[in-house]
C-alpha cells in the first residue's frame, strides 16, 4: 500500500507540473485537460489511500503491515478487526485485555463471534499487539499468540488464554479456526473474582 501510494504522489507531481508549467506558447487543449483529469483523479486516489492508511491505523495497523498489504487487503483487515480504544488505561486489576494483530487472519477468523461475545461485558479492552500501547502491554502481560485474552490480577499477577482453536473436519480432511468459548467464559470467571 505503501508504494502504490509513492507511486501516485510521484505520478501526480509530474502531471502536475505539465499543466502549471506548459509552455504557452503551443496551446494543446486536449492534452491540458486530458493532464488535468489525470491530476483530479490521483488527488482523489490520493486522498483515498491516506483515508484508509488513518482508518488501518485506528484499527491497529503498524507500519510494516501497511508496507505489507495491498489497498483490498487493508480493507479486508480494517473490516475484520477492532477500533482500539487509546484513551483508556489498559493496565489495571480486573481488566481483560485482548490481543490481536492487525490482519492476523486467525484473528480475523474469530473477530466477528468474539465482538459479539464480549459486547456489553465492563472492562474488556481490545489491544493492537504491534502498536506502541500494545508493545509496552506485551513486556508486561506476555502472551506467545494472537488472538490472546489476558485477565489482569493482583499485584501483576496476570493469566492469559489463547481465544482460538483449529478445528479439523477428518470427513473432507479441512480445518478452520473457532472461536474458543470456554477460555474466553474462563477469563470472564476469573474477572469477576478480581472485583
């Protein structure tokens, strides 16, 4: 996405210096405004990918993902993954902390259910695991994986599940990845002995 966006600036610098800098003394008309067109639309492509490099980022994108993914697949991920929540302050007894990666497909496997079934419930924060707030969590609440639940405890105490299963079909010899119910009713249950 990153150098599709390069690629547009560059483009639109050039075209935009051949409509403000033509020589006037050979007027072409149709060229001007075909190079007028062309500048208009890399404006709107533009502004476009610098819509949804802000909305990846609000959704927990990091750099290295947006270099990573193209302009469908940053949808994709911005459609299957939450808007983290920066003014809160994550690190205190009691709260459940959700840890998932921007376009982490696992994470995206689940996202939907588990919105679903965290919704209404206090104190269950989600967390880009790659973004600075995540980072300084992760040194803290170490988990090894993505989707991750972390119930904060006493005195920095913490426990931590993994919200995801491989489920394996032997009939057609496929799998895919499920929502892990009891390990997420399992963090609810030891939030509420933390209050």
């Amino acid at each position: 996405m990153i150098y599709t966006l390069i690629y547009i600036i560059i483009t639109g610098i050039i075209f935009l210096t051949g409509i403000f800098y033509r020589n006037k003394k050979k007027p072409y008309l149709k060229s001007k405004k075909l190079e007028k067109f062309l500048a208009a639309t890399l404006a709107v492509l533009f502004l476009l990918y610098m819509a949804t490099a802000v909305m990846a980022y609000m959704h927990g994108a990091d750099m290295e993902s947006l270099q990573k993914f193209g302009i469908l697949r940053t949808i994709r991920a911005i459609q299957n993954s939450p808007v983290t929540d920066r003014s809160v302050n994550f690190d205190q007894q009691g709260n459940i902390l959700i840890y998932y990666r921007f376009g982490c497909r696992d994470c995206e496997a689940v996202y939907d259910e588990l919105k679903t079934e965290v919704e209404g419930k206090e104190n269950i924060y989600w967390v880009a695991s790659r973004q600075s707030e995540g980072q300084k969590l992760l040194q803290k609440y170490t988990v090894s994986e993505v989707p991750t639940g972390v119930v904060i405890q006493k005195e920095g105490m913490y426990i931590s599940h993994v919200l995801c299963n491989f489920v394996y079909d032997r009939q057609d010899g496929t799998g895919s990845v499920r929502l892990d119910t009891h390990a997420l009713n399992r963090l609810v249950e030891l939030q509420c002995r933390e209050k």
